[in-house]
C-alpha cells in the first residue's frame, strides 16, 4: 500500500501560532494539589511546586496555560485564592462535589507559570457572578498600585501587576449543566459589555468569548451566531470544546473523529465569516480550542464521587484517564488537524496538563512520569512551529459514521521560521498495512533526514504507568530516506512518526 504526498515551499497554510500548544489546568481532582503544588514532595521548591512536575512540562514548551477553570470557574469566588493562607476559606465545589482549600490561588498560579516559562490565560466567573467581579479581577490582577485592587494585590506580596493579556469570558456558557447556565443571546450581551468594559481597561487585552461545549450541542452552531453578533467588535476569540472517546472499542471510527474535529472547525470559521460580513467588519475574529483532549477512560471510576455519595473530598483522584497508544495516535491525528487548521486556530490548550487527563500524572509523595500521550503532544510543541503546509495527500482509505474516504495516512507538515528544517507529523491509521510513504519536496532544495522518531510495535491497549513508565516510549527511525528531491519511509501499521529534515 502506497501514499503520496506533494509538499511545495509556497503552497501555505500561514503561520502557526504558538498558543496553539497550549495547555489547561482547572481546581479539580489532582490536578493542583499533589498535582503541581505538593509541598511534602521531596522535589517542592520553596513555594510548594513539585518541582518534577516543572521539569516535564519546561521540556513541552507549553506557551500559555488557561486557569482555574473548567466548570469550577461558574461559581469560583476568586478572592478566596489571595492573602494570608491561613485566612483562606474551604468552600465546596458545586462542579466537581469537592471541597476547595484555595491554597493555590492566582499568586500561587503566577509563580509557578514563572517557574515553568509559560504565560497566563485566566478564566473569568460569568456564571454566577457577572460584570462587577469581571472588572475587579482584571484590576488586581493588571491594575497599577494606587488603585483600590492594585493595593489589594501589593498587601498580598505583589506590587507589579501580573500583566495577564489573555482572558475567557465565562466557561461553556451553552451548557445546562454549567452553573450560571445562559441562552446565547443573555450570555452574547454579557459577554459584550464584559469585553466592552475590560477594554475600558485595557484595549490590548485578548478576550475570549464562549463558543460550543461540542459539536453535538443542540444549539451549535446557532449559539456562535447569536454570541458573535452581540460581541463580535468587542471580542478576539471564539472558544471550542471537545472530548474524543472511544466507547465502541472501534478503533477505526475512533480515530476517525479527527475528521469530525476539522469540519467543526470548518463549520465554526463560516459562522464567523458570516458575522463578519453581517457587521461589515474588518475585524477577524478567530478560534480558540481552549479544551481538547482524549476522556473516557475514567467515566465510570469517578461516579460516585461526582454524585456526592463520598461527601466533598479534597483533590481526590478524578478523571485520572490512563492513556494507551491508541489515545497517543489519535492526539497526533488531533494536532495534525490543529496545525492543518492554523489559520484560524490561533490557541488550542490541552485539558488537562496533570493528572486529570493530562500527558503528565504524578504519584504523591512519589514519581512524576509521561504518558503515551505526552510524546505527540512534545513533538508538535517542540518542532511544529513555524509555517504551516498545505499539503496535496493521495493516501488510500476507508469510510466512517463520522467522514467518508478517512485517508490511512495522516499528515502535517511544517517550515521552520529560519527555512532550515522541514517537519512532517505522520499517523497510519491502518490495522494491519504497513504504508510505503512518498513525500515529493519541492522547491526546498536539498535535503538529508536530520531526525527520526517512531512510536509503533506496541498493542493499542500498551499504557505508562507508576510501575512501567516507559512502556510506550519513541525509538529512532530507520526507514526514511530522501534522494532527488523525494522522501521516503515506511509507516508500520498503527504508528506515529516525525521526521525532520534538514535543509541546504
């Protein structure tokens, strides 16, 4: 079985952004606590941050990181989270059926971003809070001393304001089971005055607006209509939301669901076209798919909790997916489709980065360690930045409930920003081929293999965990080869690579 594909120097997506590698992290289950923050964990630094935690997400590069939520921002009162600890109330979390310390909290947040080299993305409580909170949160947390809240921030150790750029507007606002819940058009005129008031502010401020939860939501994709037309001049951002699952234990429809991803990207695009041209708009507002990941695994484990039959723990283990190389194919088909749809999906976050669904899982007190999804997601980061291809793919396929003719083959290929290394992320979807790739390069000139990375020859149901952390692990390629002008490789049957080349 052969597929080609045809990659020119000058046939461009544009330029990706590198918030498209963003990742998320929320007040719930372990993701905080003996997450990231665990100050009786051998490698704490001296503000409680597991250290081997900082150390795995410095290597992924993350840009931005959106907080603290996620469903627990709609009733998140956010200053519980600053001054004195002792002082800080326990208060229960109606998202989650928890109990919140606020022991970490927006100061706490900051340090550890620092710590990591990453930027903030803050979530603003428009459930059941509203225009009033919004401006007083933007004001400590940016707001220079001699205000009222930039002293609150300065007595609370901080003189120098955060300088957040990124702000949500809410959090999946569409949904009935949101606190807070709204109709388009109650939450489209909040958000608009929200944003019209933050800009009063600060105009230089990136705001995102609440798009749809999923794609099946009965309101998609009126709900954009409707919000956009409130707010479109006000805001930068659309926000998406989906979760992949493979319930059916079908792999193929699985991973399928890339496509069904790239026509709700596509679908979203037009409906913000079609807002633009209605308000003869100059303006390009484009998509943040600030929550996206793989989530099932941990459904049934996490009912009782979620349901309150164990009253309000504090952190307990919640959505604690563990990944397998099935999951790692499909988030390599998932970010291939982010960078293919660059032009448009300007920030993507990963939901989320540490224990509750997350590429990074800790034991407390004890190891941090990868999951199988962590390595896709690394070679993205690390290597997908620049310009993005618009790749010609001639790849045999099947047809899904999802997508007809899903190619075996899918790929993404990226320009560096200095026009010396030319990436390709590739996943065969196939159960049992081994693929004969053909990639024609032209107008790069030449080209050798600078880099080889293969994830294969595992079952899909191969996992890392406490006890085998390196169970699913990269191994260097040997198949690629390139002579006049033309790359080839052989892609085993259920696997993901990236190859690098070097350019003359």
């Amino acid at each position: 079985m052969k597929a080609t594909i045809t990659a020119h120097r000058d046939y461009r997506i544009g330029a990706i952004d590198g918030r498209l590698y963003g990742a998320f992290l929320e007040h719930l289950g372990r993701a905080i606590y003996s997450g990231v923050y665990e100050p009786s964990h051998p490698t704490a630094d001296a503000n409680g941050m597991r250290r081997d935690v900082i150390d795995l997400v410095r290597e992924l590069n993350v840009p931005i990181v959106r907080y603290p939520g996620g469903n627990f921002v709609s009733a998140y009162n956010w200053e519980d989270g600053v001054g004195p600890r002792e002082k800080r109330p326990t208060r229960l979390d109606l998202a989650w059926h928890t109990s919140e310390s606020n022991a970490v909290g927006v100061h706490e947040f900051a340090d550890w971003c620092d710590a990591v080299g990453t930027e903030m993305m803050l979530a603003i409580n428009l459930g059941s809070r509203g225009l009033d909170e919004a401006r007083n949160l933007v004001e400590y947390v940016n707001g220079p001393t001699g205000s009222y809240w930039g002293d609150q921030r300065k007595a609370n150790g901080r003189a120098e304001p955060f300088g957040v750029k990124h702000w949500c507007l809410g959090n999946e606002m569409d949904g009935p089971w949101q606190v807070g819940h709204k109709t388009a058009h109650e939450y489209g005129r909040l958000a608009n005055e929200v944003a019209k008031t933050l800009r009063a502010f600060d105009n230089s401020l990136q705001l995102i607006v609440c798009g749809s939860s999923n794609s099946d939501m009965t309101t998609y994709p009126e709900w954009e209509r409707v919000v956009l037309e409130h707010c479109y001049e006000a805001v930068d951002h659309i926000s998406l939301h989906m979760y992949f699952a493979n319930r059916t234990k079908n792999t193929a429809e699985y991973l399928a669901l890339s496509e069904k991803l790239d026509a709700y990207i596509g679908t979203i695009a037009s409906t913000i076209e079609f807002v633009r041209a209605v308000k003869r708009s100059r303006k390009r507002v484009t998509i943040s798919f600030d929550e996206w990941n793989v989530w099932y695994h941990s459904n049934a484990q996490d009912r009782d909790v979620l349901a309150g039959a164990k009253g309000w723990p504090h952190a307990p283990r919640l959505l604690e997916d563990i990944y397998n190389f099935e999951d790692a194919l499909q988030v390599g088909c998932i970010l291939n489709t982010f960078i293919r749809r660059s032009d448009i999906v300007r920030i993507a976050c990963i939901a989320q980065l540490v224990n509750v669904i997350a590429p990074i899982m800790t034991e407390p007190k004890g190891a941090a360690w990868r999951q199988t999804t962590y390595y896709p997601y690394y070679f993205a980061s690390a290597f997908g930045r620049g310009e993005a291809l618009r790749l010609a793919v001639e790849s045999p396929g099947y047809d899904s409930q999802v997508a007809d003719n899903v190619p075996y083959v899918d790929i993404s290929g990226v320009h560096d920003a200095e026009g010396a290394r030319l990436t390709f992320f590739i996943v065969n979807r196939h159960p049992s081929e081994t693929i004969d790739l053909e990639v024609i390069l032209q107008g790069f000139g030449a080209a050798t293999v600078g880099d080889h990375q293969v994830l294969a020859g595992v079952t899909l149901e191969a996992a890392n965990t406490l006890s085998a952390p390196l169970t699913v692990t990269p191994k260097k390629g040997s198949s690629a080869a390139v002579a006049d002008g033309l790359l080839t490789a052989r892609l085993p049957p259920y696997s993901y690579q990236m190859i690098r080349l070097s350019l003359a």
